[in-house]
C-alpha cells in the first residue's frame, strides 16, 4: 500500500478492533505486524499519525502510541521528525512461498490405521455461541479465576521462576507441581504417593493414551465399561484385538465374573461416565477383590475428582493395598480443558517407564503451565476455586433437578453428588439423535447417548445434559424449548 492517510484503507486494514478480547495495543501492533509480512505495507509505506489512528479506530490516543512506540523499539518502525512514522529501513516481509503442486497419492493404502473413522464425541467448534449448551466438561468463562490466574501467572513469570523451568526439563516434571499435587489435590480422594510415583500429563487424555501404548499389546485382554468414555474405547480398539465390554449396573461396574480372563480393565468408579453413578465402598472393595482373584490389572480414570463433594468415597486407589490400581486424574473440568494438565499416579517402576514413553512423544508438558498451576494450588487458589464452584454447580444442578419431573415427565434421569451433568433416559423409541438435531436448529446443545455404547441402539433413547456451561438463568428456557421438541413414539416431528 503506498503512502496514504485514506480513512477507508487504514480503516480496512486494521479491521473491527474486538473490544473484549485481547489488548487494543496488541491488536494493533499485530495487525501492522501481519501487513508488513503480507507486504501490504510497503517500505515506503507512511503511517497515520497516532492522533489520525486513534480518530480512525476510535481509540484513546495514548492506545496507539504505546502500540507504534513497541514497534519502533522491535526495529519494525522508524519516527521521522515532522516527517511521520514509516517502516524502518530493511524490514523485510516473508518471501510467498510457490504454489504447491496437489498431491496425487492415494493414501488410503498407506495408513496403518484410520483412527477418522471411529465413533466420536463431537460438538460444535462454536458451542459457546449457543445460548442453551448443556454440554459436558466445557469451560465457562463466567466460572473461571480470572484474577487468580494472572496472580499465579505473573508470581511463575519472574525472573528466577523462569531460570527455573526454562530449561529442558527431558522427561521431569515441574518438582513445584508434583509436590502440591501430593500435597493439596491427592490426599482429597485419600491418594498418598512419593514424588516418584506421580508424572504430569497433558490431561488426563494424553495418561489414558501412555498407559494404553505401555500396557496393552496387539493380543492383550482387556476390559472396558459399556456404557463408556468413547475415546478410551477407541484407544484400546487401536491397541488390541481382545476387547470386551464389562457389565454395569446402577453401581457401575459388576465385579467377578466379568474380569475372568482380562489382563486389564479401564474404569470409572468416582463418577461412572456416562451415568454418573458413584460406586459404593462395598462394591469398591468388591472390585478390587475380583482384581486380585484374576490378578487384573485396572486403570481408574477419576475425571471429575477434584469436585468431588466432602465426605464422598474415597478413589479406588486409596483402598488398594496390592499396587494394582494406576490412578489417572486432571483440571480440566474443574479449570479449564484448554489448561490440558493432568496426572498419572502408579508405582514407580510404571512411572519410569511412563516418562520414557512420554520422551519420546514430546518429552514433557509445557513447564511454564505446570509452575503456573502449581503457584495456583500454592496460593491457595485451588481451594477457594473448587469451593466457589461447586457451589455454583450445586445449584445448577438443583435448578435441572427441580424441572426435568415437569418438563420431561416419562423421562428417567440419574446425577449421583458431584457430577456435573445428567443422564437421561427418554422413554422407549425416542431418538436422541434425531432430539439432538432438532434442540441444536434451536440454539440448545445436547449429547446424545448412542455414542458411548458398543452397541449405539442400547443408548438410542439416552442423552447427556452437562452443565459447567450454562447459566443458572438460561436453564429453564433452555429445558422448556427441549421439552416442546420431543416427540412422542410413532409421531413425526414437526418441521
């Protein structure tokens, strides 16, 4: 663009500032920035000055001169007096890269596995743009310490923090971090473990992911829930062809038989996923009897543990004395998921095995977020967080509570204390799917229950109704437009 002051091209170039998001000075540094590699601004290219800017963006003054002042001090600007302000001398924009020819393989024949064609959760990219999400384990920005966070941000971002996780930590872990874990978050769910038998993940995902790659070979027999977590499913079906669903009942997992020949079995007894049924302590202990009778290795996913109300039983890991349960647990629903911190607890010869396994993928989480948390827990804040959100759930879950025997009589539902989200049955021929579809073209979101069955028709009435992301005062209306589209058996739903 050469040298202009027309309102309506510097206008365009910089777009609609987002007055919410970030900075207004970042974000007009950044689109300068972008311009020159772009080569939109040419070398000859003269800027407004900050007085012209700040009219155009409708801005204070001050906004756009610590923006060009930043950039001058980074070499990309230069201020001429009473000339005006230009790119400075020998700033070079990217060079464009040619075309690239289209590929022409044909790469179905060279994939070893096609995980893209295995049922999976989805939601829309843009759930929170819907004013009804009842969607599961999202964030909600109304819910989030958003002070706190910078607090432990800023304490992790000092000089002498940085020296301390900067480097390559190779397959340790932020020492901070393992210790408020021991510290402050396990002993809430009765875990009690050496630093050496405790590994940082990249939520508990990327835990189930390592423990599956280091425990289950192509011939391995191993067990998992039906109804389940679908990705959990999906990632032992990658690892081996003995797969079997285990029985669940209104306690969850039915002990025994149903670990005869397993060598393994991935479970979810804190808050059973999908139903969100808390296993008993005699059941607990039952379970962990038939483990030790098959001698049955179990993995226990406890995803919503840290809102786990006071006085709830205690993880199955607390009750195990033979070292046979590997404890997998994580912020992200009670943070926020895109934190992506998460833990694995299991003796120490696992572990060992676990941080080279985890080398070599990636070496170690992110350090700077593992210190960050760990200021939060150290702070404090971990404690004050769970409590101001749990409160905030409870009711909630009261308010669902109170509407779903209105608004959808007919309809079976289950939320055991702590759980973030609710279990629907709808009575029998209702397509949850089709339910789904219909609630979404009206702004509410749903998860429909086929997905986490082996087989998709014994969930085909079900759905989940989550709650982390919606507002206390969005509920009923949401709930109301759910109840208004459920269509009887036998009925064809209304366009």
């Amino acid at each position: 663009m050469a040298a202009t002051d027309h309102a309506v091209a510097w206008t365009q170039l910089f777009g609609a500032l987002d007055r919410a998001g970030l900075a207004l000075h970042l974000q007009i540094r950044r689109a300068i920035v972008v311009a020159i590699e772009r080569r939109v601004l040419t070398p000859e290219a003269r800027l407004p000055s900050s007085r012209q800017l700040a009219s155009l963006l409708g801005v204070a003054r001050n906004t756009v001169v610590a923006a060009y002042q930043r950039l001058i001090d980074e070499g990309f600007l230069v201020s001429h007096e009473r000339s005006g302000i230009f790119l400075a001398p020998g700033t070079k924009a990217r060079e464009e890269s040619p075309p690239r020819p289209k590929p022409s393989l044909d790469w179905s024949g060279r994939l070893a596995i096609r995980p893209s064609q295995l049922p999976q959760i989805t939601k829309p990219r843009d759930w929170l743009s819907y004013p009804y999400p009842f969607v599961f384990g999202q964030f909600d920005p109304s819910l989030f310490p958003a002070n706190d966070w910078r607090e432990s941000v800023r304490a992790a971002s000092s000089v002498a923090e940085i020296n301390g996780w900067a480097g390559d930590l190779i397959d340790e872990d932020d020492a901070d971090l393992v210790e408020q874990l021991r510290l402050q978050v396990l002993p809430r769910r009765g875990v009690f473990a050496g630093a050496d038998e405790v590994m940082i993940t990249i939520g508990s995902q990327q835990a189930l992911s390592l423990l599956t790659q280091l425990l289950v070979g192509h011939a391995t027999p191993a067990g998992i829930e039906d109804p389940c977590y679908p990705d959990t499913r999906n990632m032992l079906g990658l690892a081996t062809s003995d797969l079997v669903p285990l029985t669940i009942d209104r306690h969850g997992v039915v002990p025994d038989a149903v670990f005869a020949g397993r060598a393994i079995a991935f479970v979810t007894v804190g808050h059973h996923c999908p139903t969100t049924a808390v296993m008993p302590l005699e059941r607990r202990r039952a379970l962990l009897d038939a483990a030790r009778r098959h001698d049955v290795l179990i993995v226990e996913d406890d995803y919503e543990a840290d809102l786990a109300v006071e006085g709830e039983i205690p993880s199955l890991k607390s009750l195990d004395a033979d070292g046979r349960v590997i404890y997998v647990g994580s912020f992200s629903k009670v943070l926020a998921p895109g934190l992506r911190v998460g833990y694995v607890v299991a003796p120490r010869a696992v572990i060992a095995e676990l941080r080279v396994l985890r080398r070599l993928m990636l070496r170690h989480p992110p350090s700077n977020n593992q210190r960050a948390t760990a200021m939060f827990i150290a702070l404090g804040h971990y404690r004050a967080h769970l409590h101001r959100t749990a409160a905030a759930l409870e009711e909630r879950a009261a308010c669902i509570g109170s509407l779903l025997p209105r608004l959808l009589p007919g309809f079976r539902w289950r939320r055991d204390p702590g759980a973030t989200s609710f279990w629907i049955e709808g009575p029998r021929g209702l397509d949850a799917r089709g339910l789904t579809e219909r609630a979404r073209a009206r702004g509410v979101l749903i998860e429909p229950g086929d997905i986490f069955f082996a087989d998709p028709q014994a969930g085909r009435a079900c759905f989940r109704l989550g709650f982390t992301s919606i507002r206390t005062d969005r509920i009923e209306a949401g709930l109301t437009i759910l109840a208004e589209l459920v269509v009887p058996a036998g009925r064809t739903p209304a366009a």
